[in-house]
C-alpha cells in the first residue's frame, strides 16, 4: 500500500466513499481501500483499459480517483488527467505519484511545472510537491525523486465543458470497445 495515500486519505475523507485507481497494478492498493470499507475499483492495461485514451467507468462518480507511478510511461498525459476529472464527483479529490525528471532511476520527463500545467483547468486547490523516497523492494534498493499531486475536481463553465467533450469523444469510444473492467472479488 502506497503509504502517502494512506495518509491522504485518512487526512481528508471523514466517511468511507467510491475510488477508482487508474493504472491499478497488482490492485493492491484497490484490496486495502475494501478492505477499510471502500468501494473500489481499479483499471489497467491488464484489465483492458488502455489509459492513453480517455477512460469513461461504468461505475462514475468517484469521491477518490488516484493513479501512481502511470503518468511517466504515457505518451497521451492530457489524457489520463481528463479521465481522472471525468471521473470525479465535483470536489471530489485526485491523487497522483509520478518520478521528478532529476530522477536518476526513472525515464520520466515530467517536472512540477509539466505536472502543474496539466491541471490548469477543471481542478482547484491544486498543489504539487517534491520528494525524496527510498525504494526497498527487493531488487530496486535505491532513491527517487517523486512528484505528488493532490487537487479537487472544480465546476467548469459551459464553453471549456463542451470544447472538452469534443476533444475526448473519439477517445472515450476507444475505451469503450474494450471489456468492462471490475475489480477482483
Ligand atoms: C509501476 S506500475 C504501478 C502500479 C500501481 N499503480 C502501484 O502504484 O503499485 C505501472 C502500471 O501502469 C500500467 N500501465 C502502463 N501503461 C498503461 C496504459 N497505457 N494504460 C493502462 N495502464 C498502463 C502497467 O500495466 C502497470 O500496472
């Protein structure tokens, strides 16, 4: 379990609520959220969600949707930011964690201004921090550089919603014709 999220979590929600993680892995994350009386899901390649295409759930909207260690690998970026607002409650809260570009240990070319500008419109109360984090996993054993994103899904005004809407409806049909992604029982 990502420990920041944890944290993130207990800091923010008072009530249990719907998450949704995008680029789930192994859901481990998804299984500890149950586990604390969530409703969750989570997506991934794997589950044939690909997230360089905006990604519609069935089972929209979230109070939390998260994605770690994703954003980097992606050639679409706007993309997965789009489909995590979309599929927000508004005020409902995004998290993120991706690698610094200063990282050594990852190819990642994102920065906190790259990262900051990605969310200029449709989120609030954004902020991106720097960190160092020791990775201990067997066979890694080494620093990196994270970049942390916690923001809240803002109203939009009529005009950027239906410029959007225009933008991503190609994209959302490319996910759709994928299978419907549950997470494990
Ligand atoms: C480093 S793992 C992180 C897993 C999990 N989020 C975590 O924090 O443990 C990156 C994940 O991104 C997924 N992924 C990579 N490219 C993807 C794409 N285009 N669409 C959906 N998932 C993708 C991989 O399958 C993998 O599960």
């Amino acid at each position: 379990m990502n420990v920041y999220l944890k944290n993130f979590i207990r800091q923010t929600f008072e009530n249990r609520g719907k998450a949704l993680d995008l680029g789930a892995g192994g859901m481990r994350d998804v299984a500890w959220l149950k586990r604390g009386g969530w409703r969750a899901w989570g997506v991934d390649i794997k589950t044939g969600v690909d997230l360089e295409n905006v990604y519609l759930s069935p089972d929209r909207p979230f109070d939390l949707v998260f994605s770690n260690y994703v954003l980097h690998k992606l050639r679409n970026r706007r993309n997965l930011i789009e489909t995590a607002r979309r599929n927000l409650k508004k005020d409902g809260w995004f998290f993120l964690h991706t690698f610094d570009r200063s990282d050594k240990n990852s190819s990642s070319a994102l920065t906190v201004a790259t990262v900051r500008s990605l969310l200029r419109s449709g989120f609030k109360k954004v902020s991106v921090r720097k960190f160092l984090l020791y990775d201990n996993e067997p066979g890694h054993k080494h620093w990196h550089v994270i970049l942390e994103v916690r923001a809240q899904r803002s109203s939009e005004n009529k005009k950027v919603r239906s410029s959007l809407s225009r933008l991503v409806s190609k994209q959302v049909k490319k996910n759709q014709r994928a299978p419907v992604p549950r997470s494990p029982s």
